[in-house]
C-alpha cells in the first residue's frame, strides 16, 4: 500500500507544483542579486570530498573527527566520519543532503561552506588550534573570502538588547539592525562590495545571501533570548515586557523578496538559524494555530473523531455516521488539513503583511510536515505522514521543496518498513560499539543519555532524572550516563556527578568512539538520548523518560 502512497505522490509532485506558477522563480528586487546562476538543481544531494592534514600531531591525537551539518529542507541533523591516517592525512568522498555550511566535531576547525560536486581542502596544526581552508570552485571562493566580509559588515554593537531588559532599547536596536540590512542591501544592489569583484556568480550569491542573513539571525536570536529572560517566575510572559512578533518583524514586509521568499537563504552562512528561529517566532500558525482553534475532543469522541477534532485528519477509509459526525461539529463545513494548513498561511501572511507564501514559509510547512520523530514502523503512522504530505503538496511552489517533500518521505517509508537500505546495510563500527554498550545490560530497559559537562541542558536533565534512577534502582532499568572523555575530562565530571548524587553507570568514551556513536545515529548537538526496551530495540529518541513509559516497558 504505501508503494502506492509513493507513485500518487510522485505523480502528484510535478501537478502540484504547477498550480500557483508554471515555473518558480525568486523574486529580485535588489538588480545585481540573485545574479540567477543557482538553480533548483543546485539544491539537490550529492558528494564532495572533504581532504587535508593535521600537523604537529601528538601521539595522544584522535584518529577521526567528524563532519556535521542540517539538512535544511528534512530539519534533520547528518553527521560524516573522516578517517585520519598515521601520517596526519584524510581523504572521503562524503554525501551530502544539500550544498551549504558544515561543522567539525573533535577538530579545531571554524565552519566552512561545501558544495555538491566540489573539495574542501584543510590544513590544521594541532599545536597552534589553527586551520587554513581552501578548497575547488566555489567551495574555495566562499571559504576564502567570507572571513573577510564578516569583520568588514559585522555588527559594532557592544550591549545586547536582553543585557538591558528595557523594552525601549530592545526596539530602538532592532531598528539599527534595520539600517544594518538596508546598508547591506544597498551596497548589494549598488555592486561595490570590492571583495566580490574577482568571485564566480555562484561564490557572489552564497557570499551576498550570508550578508543579508546576517543581521536577521541576529534579530531573530534577540527575540529569542529576550522572549526566555523576560519571563516572570511562573515562566509566563512579563506583560511590562512583552514585545509582538508582528511589531517586531514590522520590516519583513518590505523585504519580503530576498528575506521571505529566497531559497538562497539554504546556502547562507547563518541560514541554520535564520530558517530554525523564523519557525517560532514568525512562522509558528504552522505549530500552534490548532491550539488557539480550541479544538479539543471528549472522553466520550471515538479516535477517528477526536483525531479529526484536534488533527483535522480525515479517516483513510470513508464512514458515513463520522462524516456526519464531523459536519456536525463544524456546523457543516469539513475542514481538511488541507483546509488547515491553508489557514495557517493565511494567518502568517496577514500578520506579516506578505503578499505571497513564499519559500520560507513553504519551507516552515515542510518541516512541520516532515517530523518523523516517532520510532514505530506502525502502519497508522505511513498513513498519517502520506496524508499529511499530500495536503501541504498544493502550497508548495518552489521545486527544490517538493523534490526534497517526496524524496524525504521515500527514504523514511523505505527505512520505517525494513524492506530495503538507502546504504549498504552491513555493520559498520559505530553499530558495534552501539551493540556492546547494549549487551552489557542484556535484558533491561536502558535510557542512553549522551551528555557534556559544558552543556547546561543535559546537566538539567540528569539532575531532574535523580527521583527516576532512584525509584528504579531495584528493578531491570538501567541509567548510562555516557559522555567524551576529550569535551568533559573526568575530575570535573565526577565531581559534579558525586556532588549532585548522580546515581547511574558513567561511561566515558574516547573521541573517535564518540564520533562513531555521532555518526551512526546522525546527532551533532547534546543532550541526545535514547531510550531502548528489554529486548534491545530503540523505542523513543531525545524524549525525557517518564515513569509511565518505563513501568509500561517493564510489562
């Protein structure tokens, strides 16, 4: 069945791209940007290959380090092992979900921008923590010259608005970050960034779309921060203090084309945070508009009609009594999530005062559409996505969106029913050390916490965790606490484990162990947790464990 679920969606793909626009294009209103180069092909997979040398190496150096990133379009994390030789050299040939900026775990390394097709060259001294980037095409432009424009555009701001908590200065700092993107736009539009001069078109689109995204992460991490420390002690919002996303993001409108509607955005150097921050401070109707419907079903609703209440999923199957059970509740007009998720574009463009749904919009849906974080292959679950994909599909314009909607979708029916691999499916070393860590507590409930004495979250978490580990402590349900040895050395680990009562098994592991386990479950930020049943399989990733989980998993 869900074969078929996959032919309708790719038969669909190419009608319902077509529906608002025969073909989609960026809208430019700023005349040398984007210069048109970067097509929708440009955003597909591919391979690159990422080469180079330590030097001054000791012999306590690590043997791997790890290549990190998001897949902008799936919102999922992917990690990339690189195998140093004795010598200090690597060479891999690496896929990659997308071009755009990377990260490296367990090296010195700042981040670095690689595209599909291209090298990333690095020469790193161990001794001095220092790191020369180079590399082929534009993969070596962009590297060469984005340090450069960064110091000379970067903002001289010395307080930040939530060092203040005065809601005059957050407003009146949000305008110069304003000026600082007008000033950006204009020496964009006007062509005379010198640094640009002798760059490929390509090099100059990914270069001048990191400049434009640079003061709107900026904002939108100011928004951030001030909507957390302003909090009263309840952790709700302090009414003296609160500022509204639409007054704030009252410029968006204006600069709609090359903020909103710019798939460029993918390859800009803050383009992580500039997509991920917009999803919740201006793209939220996608998360939160059900809520505000106030849409709750009764003890007394069967599921399929709860389901519709709260989801507005329609049953796969047609029921005559539930259909006229929902025409009753809503007095007569079906709302679809088709209907739905039309509403909440609806919402976001009248707030914002934007004139269509564009890219970033599309972009926010499609995340929301494509959260698979649920670990059972249930058939309910392959159904639900299907028909969560088709009744976004009619908003989504930009090709890159639907070629990345029904791409991401196969890889997750393809994995979620077993019948076959995107990859070779033999053992791979991460998926040993997985296992022995695993055997070691053959037969227990295990909850996996992968932690760093540096990260606030997870020494939260632990120390929220001590009722739990404690109340358990008697019964088949194992704590492993596991951390790199090389991030969190073991004397201030311990110490804080011992001074806060920290109950559990402590594993430390070397930094190429950590890269493998990294790469075999694709996580490049901590807390991550996994929480595995007594017969060894992974039931729930990055969910708190919780007691009415753990005694159902004892049954």
């Amino acid at each position: 069945m869900n074969k078929t679920i996959i032919t309708f969606l790719l038969a669909l793909l190419p009608i319902t791209c077509c529906i608002a626009q025969k073909k989609y294009a960026i809208n430019a209103m700023l005349r040398s940007y984007p210069s048109g180069t970067i097509d929708e092909y440009h955003f597909h997979a591919g391979k690159a290959i990422v080469k180079g040398r330590f030097v001054n190496r000791t012999e306590h150096s690590f043997s791997t380090f790890n290549v990190t990133g998001t897949d902008l379009f799936s919102n999922q994390d992917f990690v990339r092992t690189i195998n140093i030789e004795p010598d200090g050299s690597f060479l891999e040939l690496i896929s990659l979900p997308h071009s755009g900026w990377v990260y490296f775990d367990g090296a010195e390394i700042p981040p670095a921008f690689i595209a599909v097709g291209d090298t990333l060259d690095l020469l790193i001294d161990d001794a001095g923590s220092e790191a020369t980037i180079s590399g082929s095409g534009a993969t070596g432009e962009v590297n060469s010259v984005w340090p450069q424009l960064e110091t000379q555009f970067a903002s001289k701001e010395t307080q930040t608005p939530w060092e203040a908590m005065n809601r005059e200065f957050m407003l009146e700092w949000k305008n110069r970050k304003v000026r600082e993107l007008d000033r950006i736009a204009s020496a964009i539009d006007a062509d005379t960034i010198a640094a640009l001069k002798d760059c490929s078109n390509y090099a100059k689109d990914v270069l001048k779309t990191s400049l434009l995204a640079m003061p709107l992460e900026q904002m939108l991490v100011a928004v951030h921060q001030w909507r957390w420390r302003t909090r009263n002690e309840d952790g709700k919002p302090n009414p003296a203090l609160t500022i509204s996303s639409d007054s704030f993001f009252d410029f968006l409108s204006a600069r709609q084309s090359y903020l909103m509607d710019n798939p460029l955005m993918i390859l800009a150097a803050d383009g992580g945070g500039v997509v991920n921050n917009m999803e919740f401070y201006v793209l939220n109707a996608y998360l939160f508009l059900a809520n505000d419907m106030e849409r709750w079903s009764k003890s007394t609703d069967s599921d399929e009609l709860g389901n519709y209440k709260e989801n507005f999923v329609l049953p796969h199957n047609y029921d005559p009594a539930l259909h006229r059970e929902m025409l009753e509740f809503d007095k007569g007009h079906l709302l679809s999530l088709a209907d739905y998720y039309a509403m909440c574009s609806d919402s976001i463009r009248s707030r914002f005062k934007l004139d269509n749904t564009g890219f970033m919009m599309q972009l926010s849906l499609l995340h929301r559409v494509l959260d698979f974080d649920y670990e059972d292959s249930a058939e309910w679950f392959l159904t639900r996505k299907a028909e969560e994909l088709a009744a976004a599909m009619p908003l989504f314009t930009a090709s890159s969106i639907c070629h990345h909607a029904v791409d991401v979708y196969r890889h997750f029916v393809i994995e979620r029913e077993g019948n076959a691999r995107m990859e070779a499916s033999v053992s791979t070393p991460g998926d040993s050390l997985f296992q022995s860590l695993k055997d070691k507590y053959a037969g227990n409930v295990i909850y996996m916490d992968f932690w760093g004495i540096g990260c606030g979250p997870c020494r939260k978490g632990m120390l929220d965790q001590r009722t739990l580990v404690e109340k358990y402590k008697d019964a088949p349900v194992r704590f492993l606490y596991i951390c790199n040895e090389k991030d969190s050395p073991r004397e201030p680990s311990e110490r804080f484990l011992s001074d806060n009562h920290i109950q559990g098994e402590h594993i430390f592991l070397t930094s190429d162990e950590w890269n493998l386990l990294c790469n075999t479950f694709q996580f490049n930020a901590i807390p991550f947790t996994l929480l595995i049943d007594r017969k060894g399989n992974i039931v729930e990733k990055n969910v708190p464990p919780t007691s009415m989980k753990i005694d159902e998993m004892l049954k």
